[in-house]
C-alpha cells in the first residue's frame, strides 16, 4: 500500500533577519517592543538585566526596547536588552538589578 504524503505544517512567521517576530507590550513602565528568540540564533552570553544572571548561547530568550519612534537594525540599539522570559514577565514584582 503507498503511503499517504501529508503537508507539513508552515513554519511560524519571522520577523527582521529572521530572528523572531516583534509584539509590542504596554505596562505601567511604558510600552516595549518584545521580539522572542528561540536561542538558536544567538551565539553571545548576555547579562539578564532582571536577575543579573547570565544569558548562554542556545537559550531562548527575549530581547526587549523601548517602542518609542521606529525601530531599526542601526537605530536604538543601545536600549535593547536581553532578558529572560520569565524575569521581564515579573520586572514590575522585581524590578532590574
């Protein structure tokens, strides 16, 4: 008996340089734009500035700036920061160390 081919399922959408797609997040400390990396893509160790404990390559992640004016690769890269999911979910409980 032939078997049957099934379409697999499309990928998830991505976002700028093919590192995730962005979302903006409006709190009580601002609005953010929150862009989620799977971890695969980063190749660096960052400092998570809600834990202060690092960030290793391969770990899934977010990187999260302020959403004011338009973001762009060249443009406000200074204010982007890497965090931990779980730690920029609970900043306002925490706040940064």
């Amino acid at each position: 008996m032939p078997r049957a081919n099934r379409r697999r399922p499309d990928p998830p959408p991505r976002g700028v340089l093919g590192r995730g797609v962005d979302r903006t997040v409006h709190a009580a400390d601002g609005s953010w734009v929150v862009r989620e990396l799977r971890g695969d893509t980063s190749t660096k160790t960052y400092r998570c500035p809600g834990c202060a404990q690092d960030i290793r390559p391969g770990v899934p992640h977010v990187v999260v700036w302020p959403s004011v004016g338009t973001f762009s690769p060249g443009d406000g890269a200074s204010e982007r920061r890497h965090w931990h999911a779980s730690c920029f979910a609970a900043r306002g409980r925490r706040g940064p160390r």
